[in-house]
C-alpha cells in the first residue's frame, strides 16, 4: 500500500520522538540544500524535514522546488530549533511532482487577495485560505452535526425548480432550447415551453424552502443544506451568484421558536469551529489585526476576531421589532448628521446594510434580531400580523456583515396565503402543490435560511465574500 503515512498535524501535535515514519506533502521552502518546510494541508504548520549533507545528489535538490510535491521517510527526532518540538530526520526522499519554480504562482512571499483569486486552483495552499477552508470544513460538519442531534431530518431539495420561492425573479433559466434564435416560440412571440426538456420554463433554485416547508408537513423537524443561485448583477464583497444556503423548517414552532433556534445554531456551530479549529482561528485574527493596523483609527474594529466570536457565543442576542429599530434609527446622530447613505425618514423603508450595520456595531455592540417587518417589503408566505401592517418576519444581523439570517413563521391559514398571492400577483395554479399543505393539516410552522457564505466570512473575519467560497461565481466570472 502506497499511502502509508503521518499526516502533519498529528506528527507535530505528538509529544513522542524517535520513530520511523513517512510524510507526504508540498514544499514550502528549501533552505541551504537541507532544510525542507513541508505541509500538506492537514494544518498550517509546515514540518522541517532535514535531509543530512550527502543523502540527495545534486539532480534531486535541484527538484526540490517550492511547489514540488514529495514523499519522505526517515525518524522524528525533537528539533533543536526554535518553534517546533520535533523534525524529520530523513533517510529517504522521493519527489512525487515537480513544480518549475519559474513558474510556479506562489513564492514565498505575501500576494495579495486580489491576485490569489486569479489563481483560486492554487491559493488553497497558502496559509490564509488553509485556514480559510479548514474552518469553512468544521463550520459544515457543525451544521450537520447540530440538526441531527436535534432529531431533524436532512433533506435534498430540488436544484432545478419550476417556482421562485422568493417572488424576486433574479433566475438562472435552465433550457434546452436553441440560442440562436430557433427556439419555437408562442403566438405573442414567447419561446414556447412546452417544446423544453421538463415541457415548463425551469431555473436553478433560489431557495429550497418551500420544498422544505412540504417535507416538515410531514417530518416536523427538517433542515436543508445546499447550493442556491441569484442572477443579481451585485459586483460587491457581501454577494454571490452561487452560495449555500442552510434551511431548517420546523412544524409547531412560532415566531419565538425560530429565534430561539436560529441564535442556538449560531452559537454552537461557532462554538464548534472555536474548539475544533483554534490554531486557523488565531492564524486568522492575527491576520486580521494586521489588516486593521493599515486602517484610520476610527475604521478599526474594536474587537478582535476571537474576542468577536466569543462575544457571541456567550451574550444572547439583543431582540428588537422593526419599529423599534427605525426609532433608534431615525433619532441617531448619524442620521441626524446625514452620515447614512440612505437617509433613514420613517416607517415602511427597507432597511440598508449600512443601517443594519449601526445597529449591531454602535447601537447595541452584539448581534441583533430584528421582528415584524412592514408586509410590503417581505415575502408573500410569511404570517401576517393582527395589526394587518405587518409579518411575523425575523432578521439576524451580525457585526462586520450585517443580515446573516432572514426567517419567518409561515402562513398557515389558507386564506390569508391566498389572499396575499394575490396581492402579490403570484399565481395560485402553479403553486397549487404548495396551498395544498395548507389544505391537509396545516399547523403553525416556522423557519429560516441562513446564508452560509456569509456565516463564514463572519467566523474568518475576512471582508469579501468570493474569499470563503473555493471558486467563487460572480458577475463576468465562472472560471475553473
């Protein structure tokens, strides 16, 4: 068996020493023909492989590139230099890939975000994005871990949808019709459908919840977890046109419930990440700090990302209305002072990231949940309110990045749903299978979508989206 092997993380988390044994992995640098820092990705220390004056002949060091890929076996022996307890003394060295270092993308020196996104094939093996991807890994793993606890069922929603679970229309068709302008069309000049692969007009999905709300009809207790797409022309740090989405839909819950588990899942799944992963957290915040340095002193932070994290995990989240929310708002200096790009001037306006932002960061200073929104700016399925203005909608906004979860109680009633469809100019036929819970045993039920991007961008303190996700798809940009 070829892969015989100690990963690097538990050779240098060992305390033993004087042992044979093999490592696999990429060179990082290679210093006066005998030092090798190898890493293979299990962490972001590199282990010094030491290859003794004579071992290798000249055509082999002259392989040992940054970048090269080798195999080498030899007896872990404590190191006698500084940050490291132990090193591989090798007896054997073998280069499973070489890396010509003309022209190999990633010397050893500091590259910039911007270009690392030129080359995402590569950047997973800088330290940054191992960090990056190795929390991204346990945030994942969290998710899962926290709902199956809980007794929730994992469900698989549609990729491909005929319904626009939003009412935004920002889709992605899916077709196979010709683009060259043959595709049969209707007699007002509309492609015809019906002459398409599923005989109806189809998109990727934007959302899985109202699969997920058919499957709770039935489970009580699911969740969701996968890719979702947005055809929104945002060229920004905070948007994607591909991006995950975590959904659990929960029978019997009301509007309290969902904020309940909603802050519950926020914690844990932070609290996973901040046991399981505390040396990529303090790569990260150290990091972070060195970013905020470059800053005026009135644009840093004024905490640092670990303290950030903790913070949350340990304080419970301030819950305010909507209402409440454009009273501190409009009343705040900021706005007084007409600092906000958007001006905050009364009740009913969607609120901006900016405004989210205030509130979070220098209002409250901890996460906030905010409640019953206007009906008019959110979506036809969400449980209007006795006051007849407004939903059972709930927002959560995290410091840094604004909303991190958008949820709501269900409208159970069938009239009401009805109704508000209408209102919204949403056709009921197409959507019959959706009313028909509503039907058969409807019952008060709640949840909410938490986009997982932006979670990890939280966790990671980077600042731009399209550095959490491997590669990313944006606007004029679906390479790899």
């Amino acid at each position: 068996m070829f892969n015989k092997r100690t990963k690097i993380k538990v050779l240098l988390e060992s305390d033993q020493a004087n042992y044979e044994t093999t490592v696999m992995g990429w060179v990082r640098t290679f210093r006066n023909n005998q030092f090798i820092a190898l890493n293979d990705g299990s962490t972001n220390n590199n282990l010094q492989v030491v290859a003794a004056l004579g071992l290798l002949d000249d055509a082999t060091i002259k392989r040992i590139t940054t970048g090269a890929c080798i195999k080498a076996t030899g007896t872990v022996i404590e190191s006698l230099g500084k940050g490291q307890k132990v090193e591989l003394q090798a007896t054997v060295i073998e280069i499973l890939g070489d890396s010509d270092a003309e022209k190999f993308p990633l010397q050893p020196k500091k590259h910039s975000l911007e270009f690392l996104r030129e080359v995402a094939h590569l950047r997973f093996r800088t330290n940054t994005f191992g960090a990056i991807f190795r929390v991204r890994h346990s945030l994942a793993f969290a998710v899962h871990q926290f709902f199956n606890d809980r007794g929730f069922v994992y469900m698989h929603t549609p990729i491909i949808t005929g319904s626009d679970a939003e009412g935004a229309g920002e889709m992605f068709k899916v077709t196979t019709l010709p683009l060259d302008g043959t595709a049969p069309k209707n007699d007002d000049g509309s492609i015809n459908f019906k002459e398409d692969f599923f005989g109806k007009s189809t998109n990727l999905t934007v959302s899985g919840q109202l699969e997920g709300e058919l499957a709770a009809m039935a489970f009580s207790d699911i969740y969701t977890f996968g890719p979702t797409f947005r055809a929104e022309n945002s060229n920004t740090t905070r948007h994607l046109a591909e991006f995950w989405m975590i959904e659990p839909e929960v029978a019997f819950n009301d509007l309290e419930d969902n904020m309940n588990l909603a802050e519950d899942f926020i914690k844990y799944i932070i609290k996973y990440a901040m046991d399981h992963n505390a040396d990529d957290l303090a790569f990260l915040a150290q990091r972070l700090e060195e970013e905020e340095k470059q800053k005026p002193q009135n644009e840093r932070s004024e905490m640092g990302l670990i303290d950030k994290l903790k913070f949350v995990v340990e304080n419970n989240f301030e819950r305010l209305t909507y209402t409440e929310a454009i009273e501190i708002l409009k009343e705040s200096n900021h706005n007084k002072k007409k600092k906000f790009q958007y001006l905050v001037e009364g009740w009913g306006v969607d609120l901006q990231s900016e405004h989210e932002r205030y509130l979070v960061e220098k209002h409250f200073k901890k996460p906030v949940i905010l409640t019953d929104y206007p009906k008019d700016i959110k979506a036809f399925y969400m449980r209007q309110n006795d006051d007849g203005k407004t939903v059972a909608a709930m927002d959560i906004l995290a410091p840094g990045i604004g909303e991190i979860v958008g949820g709501s109680q269900r409208e159970e009633r069938l009239d009401k749903l009805v109704q508000r469809m209408e209102e919204m100019h949403i056709p009921t036929e197409e959507m019959n299978f959706y009313l028909d819970t509503r039907r058969f045993g409807a019952c008060p039920h709640a949840g909410f979508g938490l986009g997982f991007e932006r979670l990890v961008l939280f966790v990671t303190g980077m600042t731009n989206i399209r550095d959490v996700i491997p590669f990313p798809r944006y606007p004029k940009s679906a390479a790899f």
